[in-house]
C-alpha cells in the first residue's frame, strides 16, 4: 500500500514539480503514470525511494511514514523498492552476474547465496546463460533486463520503472513491457512511468495521468489521453 | 556485515589505488616525505638526549678534605651525605689513593716526584666524588655540605660546571628541533590536503558505482569504507616506506654519532630496532588519524550518502 497524502515539491527557485498530489496504490496493483514532459513524474519517483525530500505532504510506503525518513534508515527502504531507469545504470567493467552481485554485495549477501539468486532472477528477467558477459555485449532490451534482475535480487515488494522502455525498439519494448507483467504477476506493486502511447493502451491497466505537477486523471483500466 | 561485502569493500579501494595511480603515487610519496622528517625529528631527540645524558653522567661535585682531618671524619661525612635524598652515588678516594693518582697522573716529571718523596707526610688529602641524581641538585647539594659541621673539614670544592655545555646542546637541538618540526608540520598539512584531493577524485572516478550503490540501498558506510581505507593504505604505506628509507640513514649518521659520543657507545639503529613497534604504532596510529580525517573532510564535501 502507498498512500501519497497532498505531495508537494518545490524547487527552489521557483520550480513546483509537485503541487498537491493525492494517491492511493493498491498492494500488488500494476499503475502506468503518464504525462508531458517535465510535470513531475521523475520526482514523484524520486520522492517515493527518498532521494528527494518533499515539500509538503506525506508518503506512507507498507504503513512506513518515509516523509521525514532519516538518513540511516534509506537503505532499508530501497532495499524494499526495486528501480529501473531509462538509462540501465549499468557497470560496464562488470558482467552480468557481477552487476547483479552489486547489489546483494551491499546487503552483506554471501557468495554462495548469490550463486543461488542470480541464475534463479536471470531466469525469471529471460537471461540464461549471459551471466558472465558484459553490457557492451547485450542489446538495450537485455541490459534492462539486467537491470531488472538488478531491481528484483531483493524481492522488492515495489518496482518503479521510470521510462524504461524509452531507450528500446517496439520488439524490446513489448518484452520488458511482458516481463513487468509478469513480476506484477507474481505479486510486485509495479508503477511504471512512460511516454509510449502504444504500451499503456495495450495493458489495460490503471492510468494516472500527471499534469504540471498534478493528477488530472485516474482511470481503472485506462488509455494514454494527453 | 559479510565476508562478500568485506571482499567488496577491499576490492573496491584496490581499485580506486590502481585507477588513479600516479595520484595515488604522489600521495604516498608526500607521506613518506612526512614521515622522513617525522623520522629525522626523532633520531635528533634521541641523539640530544642521549648527548645530554651522557654530559651529565660526566658532572660530578669533589669534596677535597683538609689532609689533616682523619679517614674516620671523612667517613662520618660520607655516612652524613648519603642520608640527603639528592645524591645518588658518593666514592671515598683515601689519602693513600689520591696520593697515588697523582703520582701516577705526575710520573714523568721527576722533580714533583722527587719533591713529593722528600715529603714526610701526605701532603694531599681524601676526596669525596659526588655525584647527584639530577644535575639541577648540584646546588642544593653544595648548599647541605656548606651548612654542615662537616664544612671546616673540607679545603675546597670543584663543581665541574658542564651546564654552559648542557645548554649548548639543548640550544641546538632546541633550534634544529624547531626547524624538524615546521618541516613536518608542512608535510602533514601537505599530506592532509593531498589525501583529502586524492579521495575528493576517487569519489569522482567512483561516482557511477556510489550512485548504483545508493539505489540499491548500500549503507552510508558501506559506501564510505572503501574510501576510508584507501586512505589508511596510503598511511600505511606511507609510514612503511619512510621507515625503510630511513633506516639506511641511520647506518649513514652513525659515524658521526659515534665520533660524539666517543666512550659510551650509542647505536642507533639498534635503538630503532628495539622501539621499532612503539615507533611504527604511533606513527601508524598519527597517519590513521589524520587521513581518516581528511577522507572524512572530503567525503562530507562530495560524498552526499
Ligand atoms: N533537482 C532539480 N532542481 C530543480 N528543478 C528540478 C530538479 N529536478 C527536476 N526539476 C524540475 O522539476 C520539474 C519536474 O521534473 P521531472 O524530472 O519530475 O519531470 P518528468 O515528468 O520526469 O519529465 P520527463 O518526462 O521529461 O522525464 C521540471 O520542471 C524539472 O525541470
Ligand atoms: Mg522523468
């Protein structure tokens, strides 16, 4: 459950990238968030793993109220929210396996169990056997699905995908789009932040729409409408 | 936290030593250059110790008795003096044994010799050496004996006065410390700016895994430790290498040393030898200090975790 409580944030000088947003996520719900560019929905992200502080408002993540989050109690929180962006954020000297084990080199994960994890997430994110190869060696659509297993070694009960789709072809964009279903399917709250019109009328999932920093619309099984 | 997140950890401080390497160069070079002079401070206060020591040890107060008074009125004043808590050593010359000493000291002038056989008597009298625990009790020592009933006895006395000579090598070593301390002053201050650098680029060169690190919810100190390390290796290696600069110095110095200290012998790198682990634990525990500081400094500047 994610309860956004009148979420404003401000810029300064003068930039109000949030103005009063009120939202309520369902566990396990699959949400695409749309709007123009530049109205906010990078930040409503960023808000939600604290690496924004709000303005104004509350954000209240599992019960967690993480709106005056202290510093030492982040890495707690992105532990339970997986992210993936337009850019995979990848290490290009490291392999596959190796980028993956990053992340659960940082939760003090043992070499043994992460033998276990990353072939059981590679499987899952359609990576078998590229365990060992390095990003310049992949296509887009595989390095994000690094990126995903990157997201997912920690079972996060929440995956924000800012764009990830933005850099990738209609073929690779219509697998991570089947691949985001299927982790919503085994029970992750995805939100997925896109500008692809196509992706979000083909899913039918719940639309919400942000303009100038703020829900103009909020649909159940929605269509892209701007 | 974990053997693989250690392992993490090490390889990631190894790395950033290996990417930036001729920083990481120059870093190690400015604190060797510290600790030399951090080094060459030390051997001069040892020596200027030692020097002084050994000038004191050579101080000593001679009561010369009227060769009139008796050997049991010289004893009965040796017993009176070994009661004061200042004096740590007192040796009785008898007549006999001064008259000895000076004939031996006189043997080549026959006519002293012969004047002195021509003598019935012992012309010389007994001696008491002196000799305090510290050489500032000289005076009070004198001030007892002058006070004493023992004092009419006694023709004269010598006080040897080596201070002139004492404060001479504190002067120097005062000045030569002085001018040691500035020098390493300067060089830590350049090490701490230098160390603080080398992380601030470190940090930068890193700022793609920090920012991976973050997301993935890696704790402010694990993202810290690797950085905090790579300083202390640079003070680690810093203070080894110095200390093994230094010793061939020390082999170098040692002539000179030698031909100070004349009688009393002084080896150095025997003394750096047996205080090796004290030396290299403090100035361990100064580059620790001081790096881990200056990472900290820069990690607060650049490192927003
Ligand atoms: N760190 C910042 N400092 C100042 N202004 C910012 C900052 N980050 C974002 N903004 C501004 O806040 C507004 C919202 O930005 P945001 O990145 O959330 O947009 P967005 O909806 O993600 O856009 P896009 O679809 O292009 O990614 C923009 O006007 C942007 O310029
Ligand atoms: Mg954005």
């Amino acid at each position: 459950m994610i309860i956004l409580k009148d979420l404003s944030k401000f810029y300064p000088p003068d930039v109000h990238a949030l103005k009063g947003v009120n939202l309520h996520i369902k566990p396990k719900e699959f949400i695409c968030l749309v709007g123009k560019s530049g109205t906010g929905k990078t930040t409503l992200v960023k808000l939600m793993i604290a690496e924004e502080k709000a303005s104004k408002g509350r954000i209240i993540i599992g019960g967690w109220d993480i709106t005056d989050i202290r510093n030492r109690e982040i890495p707690i929180l992105r532990r339970q929210i997986g992210v993936v962006f337009q850019d995979f954020k990848l290490l290009e000297k490291k392999t596959v396996f190796e980028n993956i084990a990053f992340a659960l080199q940082v939760s003090g994960i043992s070499l043994v169990r992460m033998k276990e994890i990353i072939p059981q997430v590679l499987k899952i994110v359609g990576l078998e056997g590229k365990q060992d190869r390095y990003p310049v060696q992949l296509s887009g659509g595989e390095q994000q699905r690094v990126a995903l297993a990157r997201a997912l070694v920690h079972r996060p009960k929440i995956l924000l995908a800012d764009e990830p789709t933005g850099n990738l072809d209609t073929q690779n964009t219509k697998e991570i789009m089947e691949l985001l279903l299927k982790i919503n399917d085994f029970g992750t709250t995805v939100i997925l932040v896109t500008h692809n019109q196509d992706v979000v009328n083909s899913i039918n999932k719940r639309v919400i729409t942000i303009d100038s920093g703020k829900i103009i619309s909020d649909q159940k099984k929605g269509k892209y409408i701007l | 936290m974990s053997i693989s997140s250690i392992r993490q950890i090490i390889v990631f401080a190894w790395q950033s030593f290996w990417r930036n390497f001729w920083l990481s160069i120059v870093t190690i070079t400015i604190i060797v250059l510290a600790f030399i002079s951090v080094n060459f401070l030390l051997i001069l206060n040892i020596l200027s110790d030692n020097a002084i020591k050994v000038v004191q040890n050579k101080v000593d107060v001679s009561l010369y008795f009227n060769h009139d008074a008796s050997e049991s009125q010289v004893l009965e004043t040796q017993i009176y003096l070994s009661a004061v808590p200042q004096i740590d050593d007192i040796t009785y010359i008898s007549q006999a044994q001064a008259l000895e000493q000076f004939k031996q000291k006189h043997q080549g002038d026959a006519d002293i010799i012969q004047s002195l056989n021509e003598l019935q008597e012992n012309p010389l009298g007994a001696t008491l050496i002196i000799k305090a625990k510290d050489i500032g009790d000289y005076p009070d020592i004198i001030d007892v004996v002058n006070n004493s009933k023992y004092n009419n006895l006694i023709q004269d006395k010598s006080f040897d006065d080596n201070e002139v000579f004492i404060d001479r090598i504190k002067e120097v070593s005062d000045n030569v410390n002085r001018v040691g301390l500035i020098a390493s002053g300067i060089f830590i201050l350049i090490s701490l700016l230098i160390v603080f650098n080398t992380i601030r680029v470190a940090i930068y060169t890193h700022r793609e895994e920090i920012s991976i690190m973050k997301l993935v919810g890696a704790t402010n100190w694990y993202i810290r430790s690797p950085f905090l390390l790579e300083s202390i290796i640079y003070g680690l290696l810093g203070v080894a290498i110095a200390m093994a600069v230094t010793y061939p110095i020390l082999g170098l110095i040692q002539p000179y040393v030698n031909s100070f200290f004349l009688d009393s012998t002084f080896n150095l790198a025997q003394y750096f030898s047996q205080n090796i682990i004290k030396i290299l634990g403090v100035e361990f525990l100064i580059t620790v200090l001081l790096n881990v500081l200056s990472s900290i400094f820069a990690m607060r500047k650049y490192l927003k975790v």
